[in-house]
C-alpha cells in the first residue's frame, strides 16, 4: 500500500469518526435529553382536574376581565344612556291613533351626540340608513319602506313631536337593541355608524321642520374623539406634542 493510499484512509476514518459523533449528538437532542416547555406538567384544554373541586381543568376569567381594546369606556358612546342611568326612571307614555301605548320621554337617554356632527358623519349615515333603515322607514322617515308596503309592520314616523322630541341617545337604543317589533341592529351595524344613522335621522327631522328646535350639538369636543375611530385614545393638544420632548 502506497503512502498516500494510507493518508486518504485516515482521513476518510476521520470524517466518518465525526460524522458519527454529530449523528450521536443529533439523536441525544431528539430523544429529549433537553426538557423544553413541552415536557412541564400541564393541563389540556377542557381536561379533568382534581385540583379544583368543580374538576374543571379550564377556569373561568377573573370577573371583570376585559379583552384589549373592548374596555368600551365611553358610557354615551356605546350605549346612548347617561352614566348613572335610574332604572326605576319613570317614562312617560302616550297612546296613539292605534289604541297603542307609545314611550313618550327617555329620562336615561343621551341628549347630545358623544362624538362632533360633521358632514361626513352625516354623509355616512345617510349611506348606512340607506342600507339599513329605508327598507322599513322609507326614503325620509315616513314608515312607508318597500318592505311595509308588503305587509310589515308600519313603524312610527319620525315627523311626529314623540320622536321629534326623542333624545339622540333613545334613537341609538332603538337601533342598538331593537324596540318593540323592530329586531336590533347593534351586530350588523358599529357604534360609530349607528351615530352616524342618528345624525342622519336628525337632518331627516329638520329638513321637514327647518324651525324646530332640534339638536345637533355634540358634547364631544372635536379633539378628543374622531368619527371615523372614537375609541381610539384622545388626540394630545397641538401645544403638548411641542412640549413633549422638553420640559418633562
Ligand atoms: C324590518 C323593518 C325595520 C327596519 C329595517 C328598521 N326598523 Fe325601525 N322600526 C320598525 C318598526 C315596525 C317599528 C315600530 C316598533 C314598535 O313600536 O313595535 C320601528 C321603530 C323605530 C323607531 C321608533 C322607536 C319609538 O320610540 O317608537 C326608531 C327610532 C327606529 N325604528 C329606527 C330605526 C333605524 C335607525 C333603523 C336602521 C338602523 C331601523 N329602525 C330599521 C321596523 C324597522
């Protein structure tokens, strides 16, 4: 055997050699020696457990637990009733040409919009009253949609001094959790647009009563919240983003 017939064996004996040992070292990794997260003693979901005496592995959220982004704190905005709403406020009701008892005040409701009136937000409810509402309500808030022309219930108009003189916040309810034969909207249709259809039912009211006395002032001041996204945090004040990086 040649010299270098020897050298080229053991080289290739080397290679094999560690070939061998990353091959050993690989198996060791697979075969668990290393304990990661999976190997701690832990329950699965909906499993027994014979810690708790209820033997409910999954527990319930803590009360009070909020998921991120739904705190919903803007009382006004995501329900159109006053903070500390009576329960036991009494309404008043009247009875129609029907026979039938009709609410007549809404002490817990909101008389302002939580957010400012703009043109876009009117614009916007329009498109989404038109979507929504028009069906039943008819093109200007008369009751006479297409739908109750085929035999649905006719709602109230909104042109009478009842709901004339509805606070916005009782209209957002309606539309929110429904009213007497009417289903609610609040699933298909976001806070933000479900004010936005108030504003528009609003305009409805005064185009056909330019001198009522109707209201369309916001208790929102046009800093703090915007239309388009009224749950996102207030916008700082021109003059603390300046200060911001200095004095503090
Ligand atoms: C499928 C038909 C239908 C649709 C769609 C509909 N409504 Fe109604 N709505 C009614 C009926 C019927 C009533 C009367 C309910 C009652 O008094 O039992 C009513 C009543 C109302 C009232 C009067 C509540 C009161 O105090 O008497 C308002 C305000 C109102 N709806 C707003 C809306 C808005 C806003 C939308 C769109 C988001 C809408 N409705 C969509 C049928 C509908």
């Amino acid at each position: 055997m040649s010299l270098n017939k020897r050298t080229e064996r053991r080289i290739k004996l080397r290679i094999a050699l560690i070939l061998a040992a990353v091959c050993g070292l690989l198996l060791t990794e697979a075969c668990g020696v290393r304990s990661d997260m999976q190997d701690q003693p832990r329950y699965k979901a909906y499993k027994q457990s014979d810690f708790f005496t209820d033997k409910r592995a999954s527990r319930d959220h803590p009360e009070g637990t909020v998921a991120r982004g739904q705190l919903d704190e803007n009382k006004a905005f995501y329900t159109g009733k006053i903070d500390n709403p009576d329960p036991n406020a009494q309404a008043a009701t009247s009875t129609d040409a029907n026979g039938n008892t009709v609410v007549a005040s809404f002490p817990n409701a909101i008389t302002e919009f939580p957010l400012p009136v703009t043109k876009e937000l009117i614009d916007r409810g329009e498109e989404r009253y038109k979507i929504y509402c028009m069906v039943c309500h008819g093109q200007f808030g008369d009751g006479d949609g297409m739908v109750v022309r085929r035999g649905f219930p006719q709602p109230p108009t909104y042109h009478d001094d009842r709901l004339r003189n509805a606070p916005v916040g009782h209209f957002f309810d309606v539309i929110t959790n429904g009213w007497g034969k009417m289903n609610p909207y609040g699933y298909q249709v976001q806070p933000a647009d479900r004010w936005a259809i108030v504003a528009y039912i609003r305009t409805l009211q005064l185009s056909r009563n330019p001198e009522a006395n109707l209201k369309m002032t916001s208790s929102a001041n046009s800093n703090t919240t915007s239309a388009t996204d009224p749950a996102k945090p207030a916008a700082p004040a021109a003059n603390t983003a300046t200060t911001k990086g200095g004095a503090k």
